[in-house]
C-alpha cells in the first residue's frame, strides 16, 4: 500500500514535460471522439506500436473500446486552445473543426497537428484508473512546426528547436 498522496503523485509526475496530443477515433455509428492526452508512449519499434492511457471516466472510453482503432494528433505550440478544447466534456467536440478521415482508420485528423500515427487497438491492459490502449501504427503523418508542451500545469513551448 502505498502511501503517496494524490498532489506528491500529481506533482512528481508533472515534473515530466509532456508533448500534447488529440486522441481521437470514429465509432461504427460514425460518431467522432476525442479528449487531450499526455500520457501518450511509443513502445515497440517491431512491430511498431505505441500506447496511450485513457481514464476510466472519460466520455471516449467505450468509443475507443469498440471502434478499435484510434489516430494520435501530437499538437503544435499554437494549438494550446484545442487542447483544451478537446479535454472539455462539450458534447460535439468536432463542431467547427476542419478534420480529415485518416486513410488507414478513418480516425479524425486534426488540421494544423505535427505528427499523426493512425493506429489499431491491439491490446487494452488494466492500468488502475486507466485503460492502456496499445496500437499498431499503421499510417503516419508529419509536419514542420514546434511542440506544444504540458509541464507543471501550465502549457510551454521549447525555445531552442531547430528541427
Ligand atoms: C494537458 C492535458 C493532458 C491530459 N491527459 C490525459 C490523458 O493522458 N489521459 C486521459 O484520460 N485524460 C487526459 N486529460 C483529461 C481529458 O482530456 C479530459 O478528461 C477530457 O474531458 C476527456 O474527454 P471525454 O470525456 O470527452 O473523453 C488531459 C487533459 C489535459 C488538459
């Protein structure tokens, strides 16, 4: 049993930056989802998979669940106001949104992301008050920009990228 508080876990595991993405997915009625998620990981290279951790609570879960398959949109630094738009409970996250059918699942792509991995849920582990939805990469998208980053509870930007 441990006995670290919320707020020593909450402010250890802040002390991570984070890059910020859009999970997103498309469920079989062709209703679109998505919420803001850091706790986003590459994991294998072969096969290429990747993971992310999604709260028990969130709206997306049973979407995520049944569609089996999500798309990863890693923002840039100018989209801070979509991230947070996208970790609101609003009902139809996807009004006035300019997204895309990604070509490998039909997941919603966000206009303006850096990177996308359009995935297949091969596994969904038990992770406490989370699910772990690992993916198969199967189709990816990259653009030029700069990160947008979460770190201590407030969002930041790198200020030395070059790339
Ligand atoms: C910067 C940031 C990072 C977040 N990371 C996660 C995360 O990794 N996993 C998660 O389940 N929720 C995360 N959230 C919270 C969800 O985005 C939020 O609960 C959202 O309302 C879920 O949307 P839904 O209920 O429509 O699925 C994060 C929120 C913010 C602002």
């Amino acid at each position: 049993m441990s006995t670290i508080s919320k707020d020593e876990f909450k402010q250890v595991m802040g002390s991570f930056a984070a890059g910020v993405t859009v999970v997103t997915t498309i469920d079989e009625e062709g209703r679109k989802w998505g919420l803001t998620a850091t706790a986003f990981s590459s994991l294998s290279l072969d096969p290429p998979l990747c993971l992310v951790c999604v709260d028990k609570r969130a709206g997306s879960l049973d979407a995520l669940r049944s569609s089996r398959r999500f798309a990863v949109n890693m923002l840039c630094r100018d989209q801070e106001e979509l991230s947070n738009h996208f970790a609101s409970r609003s009902d139809d996250k996807f009004a006035g949104i300019d997204d895309q059918a990604g070509e490998a699942t039909g997941c919603p792509i966000l206009p303006g992301a850096l990177g996308v991995a359009e995935c297949e849920v091969v596994d969904i582990l038990p992770g406490g008050d989370h699910e772990i939805f690992v993916g198969q990469v199967m189709a990816t998208t990259v653009s030029e920009g700069q990160p947008l980053l979460y770190w201590r509870g407030s969002y930041g930007a790198l200020n030395n990228a070059t790339p």
